[in-house]
C-alpha cells in the first residue's frame, strides 16, 4: 500500500464495563502517554481542560530514527460517550510544510465505543495520511515505500492494541 492511499489500521477488544468507566479513559489525552513508546507527553491548548468537539491539543514525540517533533491535534469527532476522533498536524514544518489545517493530517485517529451484551466494543482507529509525517521522510530517504507503510501499519497496531488492552483492563480494574 501506498502512502497516498492513506494507509489504516483498527483493533478491538470487548470490555467488560460500562461506558460511563471507559469513555472518561479513551477522552484522557494523557492516558496513551504512559502507554507509547512514541508519545513523551500532551498538553491542551486554548483553555480546553477536556476533549470536546473543536478542543486542540499540542503532542510531543520521540522517535529513535526521527528524534523530537511535536504535533498539533484538533477533536474533530466528537459524539459524547461514543465517538473521540481527532487529526494530527505537523505543527514545526518538522517533516513538511507546518499545517494547523485538520484537512491535510498527518494522521486521523478515533475510539468508538459500541454497546454490547456484559459490556461494549471498544475499537481504535488509526489513517495516515495524507500530510507528511516522519514516515514521509523514511520513504524519500530509503524509497521502498510499500515496506515502510506496511512497517509503519504494523507498529501503529501493536501500539493500538497494547492502548486498548490497558484501556480494557483498567476499566475492569475500576468495578
């Protein structure tokens, strides 16, 4: 798969909690902080203290192979206690010309919360694409861009579904 193509990626796992334990969990924009190998921290901005659809917050990575960047996220689905979306922008110009536009992401991301028997289905979602990223400057650097997508796809899934398994089991935790 190509880049243009705008790569993605879910995963899903069945909680057994309600959706008033696991929504305050998947809108605490800090909670993947201590769940990423990538993400150093998260910050809000504009006097929002909470997701909400519009709210924008500042992201700041590390990447062995990239070094630090940070990025620029805006809430941009937002259906309370069942939908948390939100676009990544490259804020700096780190990989690409800077955008705070949430039409040209880097990356779009979202949680969907769906009822079900003893529980709901928690899935994460991930798009890259099409704003460059850091994977953007691998492929002009190395060429072989289907490898690098599909590598890239792939550490993106694992880090999802370590997030929804510590989601999972923190949500159960909590009863």
């Amino acid at each position: 798969m190509r880049y243009a193509d705008g790569p993605h990626t879910q995963c899903e796992v069945h909680v057994e909690a309600t959706t008033s334990r696991v929504w305050p969990l998947v809108t605490d924009i800090n909670l993947p902080v201590r769940m990423s190998n990538e993400l150093l921290g998260v910050e809000w901005l504009d006097g929002a203290a909470e997701a909400a659809m519009g709210a924008r917050f500042l992201g700041y990575n590390r990447h062995e192979a990239l070094g630090d960047w940070r990025t620029l996220s805006q809430v941009t689905e937002f259906d309370e206690r069942t939908t948390f979306g939100w676009t990544v922008m490259d804020i700096d110009g780190r990989f690409g010309p800077p955008t705070q536009d949430p039409a040209s992401p880097s990356a779009v991301w979202r949680f969907d919360l769906l009822p079900q028997t003893n529980g709901l289905l928690l899935r994460q979602y991930v798009r890259i694409g099409p704003g460059r990223s850091g994977l953007s400057l691998v492929i002009d650097r190395l060429g072989d861009e289907e490898k690098w997508v599909a590598n890239r796809i792939a550490v993106l899934q694992a880090s999802m579904q370590r997030t929804i398994g510590d989601i999972k089991a923190l949500a159960e935790a909590e009863q």
